[in-house]
C-alpha cells in the first residue's frame, strides 16, 4: 500500500514501525513541520516512564489495562530499530517527603482499591529501600513497584529515523507543513497528493479537526551527577506534580547533538544523567521552563537526595502534550483516513498499544 503519516513524532513513528514489520513492502510518506530528527517533539522532551500503576491515581482503567499491553510491545519495537538496550524493566521506587507520607499512604491505598494485581506493590522499610537503591538512604520508607519501566526516549527518536533511513521505500519530508486531512488526501502548499490510506499523527497540529484539542506544558530538566547512584526511576510525590527522576546513563550515543537543541550534556566518564520532571501546566506556551518549576523540580531533586545540590544543570525542555477533556486517547477511523490522538502524558505508555488497536479497527479490518 501507498500509505502517508502526517507527523513523525512519537506516535507517527510507531506507527510506521507497525505497519513495516507486517510488510515492508508498504511505501510510507511522512510529512513532518520540522526536522525529521524530532527534536521538536514531545516525544523527544518525555522520560518515557511504562508506568502504568502510578498513573492509576487520576487515570481511567483503559490507561491501566493499555499500559500494560504497551509493556509487553515495546521490547520488540525497540530490537526492531537496534536499539537493544532502550527498554529497562527494573520497576519504580516511590518515596515522599517526610511531611507527605501520610498523601504516599493514601495514594498505595487508593491503587489496591481499584486494581487487584497490586498486591505485587512491596512496601519497603529503610533497610529495603537501601538493599534495592543504596543511595536512597536517606528515606525511611518507600514502595516498590517491579513490572513497570522505562524507554530510553530521546534514543528512540534517534535509533528510529536512522531505521527509516535505510528505507528506499520511506520518505521524510521535512518542514513540510499540511494544511488539511480528508481520507486518501494529503494537503499542502505545493497541491494536493492521493493516497491508499492516511494517518493524522500530528498532536496539537491537528486543531483544524478536534474542536476539543488542548495542550499541557509539561517541563522537564536533566542534570548530571558524579557522586551519586540511582538505577530506577524513582516518584516522588509532591502536592503539585507527579514528580520523577530518571536515570539515563552518560551520554547521547546515537543522537546527533548537532540537532539535540545546543544540548550541553558533558558525556564526562563518571557522570550520569538524570532527567527531572514533569510539571503538568493548562497553557500551551512552549517558552523556556520558568523560575517556579525550576525552583519546584530541583527542590524535590535535592530531597530525594543531598548530593544532587552539587549536581549540574546541563540542559531543559519544555513541550505541549495533546490531550482532550477527558484525558483519554482517540481514535477515529473511517476508509482511507486513520487519526489517533490525545495521548497526554501518557505518549510512550499508550503509543504501541493504542497504534496496535487502531490498525486493528481500522487498515487491517
């Protein structure tokens, strides 16, 4: 099939591995407003937290029960692009503030409240906590989640345009902006091109067409550390955000820094990576990350452990997640035209899972 994705961020990418792995044969058309390296994208600014029991707090069960099938599909998407270790199952730690245990207890209540399977979350004393985290030692308490995990997102998006890269049969436009959908139709400056089947991946690109479309700016900070070891990610909970931090090793192999937003990660033997987030704002303002969210993000960083006050600043990302009213993800299919869309904070917990069913329902049906 001729086939056109419009948007090569997270979810467009998915999309395009899905449906080369059921044949390659599949001529596929990005059409993308920015570079095809995806620095631009949400899913470049994203932890890639598979969370899916913390999200349970304020998530519907969908997100739950689609988490979980996104667990299982990640690793093979991952193999797919070579990207061999982008995908670490090691569980969650989840910690508080001393004066916060009291919200840490009723939100583990809340979660064996609406699911069964958390029986599996382990309540940790001190001794615990240092046997699964030494260097958080400084907590005497914390629960422990194992199933869930994390993907290495800013190597995703690299690994996966140089899969496409070796395609004869994919093309990336970039900057090339569409200024409307209709089934088999792609519109642009330059006219108007047919094909078998479209895919509108574009997020909040896609305005024109979800009256109900809104975006959240989420921020997110990466600092580098020498003297200081954390191999999970790690939730701290916080009455404003559902804060993390999450390990990313020592470097950006396989990301061209010259497209990696003046990023100024050092790559210093020693060092690891960290990233901090997510503030969760109602604007859709994608400037710098601001003074407030700074001061909150590393505040909680320095609680989670002391030695992060020497830690270094090395780079900041501030993006919009597409989300609807209901927060849920939307899938809309009619013949030739697939949109899917609204992912929220969810992008890298729900994208194979929610790309798996609208193939399903829609071009494969």
């Amino acid at each position: 099939m001729n086939i056109a994705i419009v948007g090569a961020g997270l979810v467009g990418r998915v999309i395009a591995l899905n449906l080369l792995r059921s044949n390659a044969e599949h001529t596929i058309t990005f059409f993308e407003k920015d570079s095809k390296e995806g620095v631009t994208a949400a899913g470049f600014t994203a932890a890639g937290m598979l969370a899916p029991y913390a999200e349970l707090e304020t998530a519907e069960s969908v997100i739950f029960e689609l988490g979980h099938r996104s667990i299982e599909l990640w690793p093979a998407l991952l193999k797919e692009i070579g990207l061999f270790d982008g995908y670490i199952q090691k569980g969650t730690m989840i910690t508080a503030h001393p004066q916060d245990m009291g919200e840490l207890e009723h939100f583990i209540g809340m979660l064996q409240h609406k699911v069964d399977t958390t029986k599996q979350i382990e309540r940790l004393d001190s001794t615990a906590m240092q046997r699964l985290e030494p260097d958080l030692y400084t907590h005497p308490k914390g629960f422990f989640i194992p199933s869930e995990g994390v993907v290495d997102a800013q190597r995703f998006i690299a690994f996966s345009v140089n899969y496409f890269d070796r395609y004869s049969n994919v093309t990336i436009r970039e900057y090339t902006p569409v200024t409307k959908i209709e089934p088999n139709r792609v519109y642009t400056q330059a006219g108007v091109e047919s094909f078998d089947w479209v895919f509108d991946a574009r997020g909040l690109g896609a305005k024109e067409h979800f009256a109900d479309l809104r975006g959240v700016r989420g921020e997110v900070l990466w600092v580098e550390a020498n003297d200081i070891d954390i191999s999970r990610p790690t939730r701290l909970m916080h009455p404003r955000y559902k804060l993390y931090v999450v390990p990313r090793g020592n470097g950006c192999e396989g990301i061209d820094l010259e497209y990696c937003k003046d990023c100024k990660l050092s790559q210093t033997s020693g060092y690891k990576r960290y990233i901090i987030g997510a503030t969760e704002i109602e604007s859709e303002d994608t400037s710098d990350i601001s003074v407030r969210s700074s001061m909150e993000l590393l505040s909680a960083l320095y609680a989670l452990h002391p030695n992060f006050g020497e830690a270094r600043v090395v780079n900041s990302e501030t993006n919009c997640r597409p989300a609807f009213r209901d927060n849920l993800p939307r899938i809309e299919n009619e013949a030739g035209l697939t949109r899917i869309n609204g992912l929220y904070r969810h992008g890298y917990l729900l994208a194979p899972a929610i790309v798996e069913k609208a193939l399903r329902e829609g071009i494969e049906s």
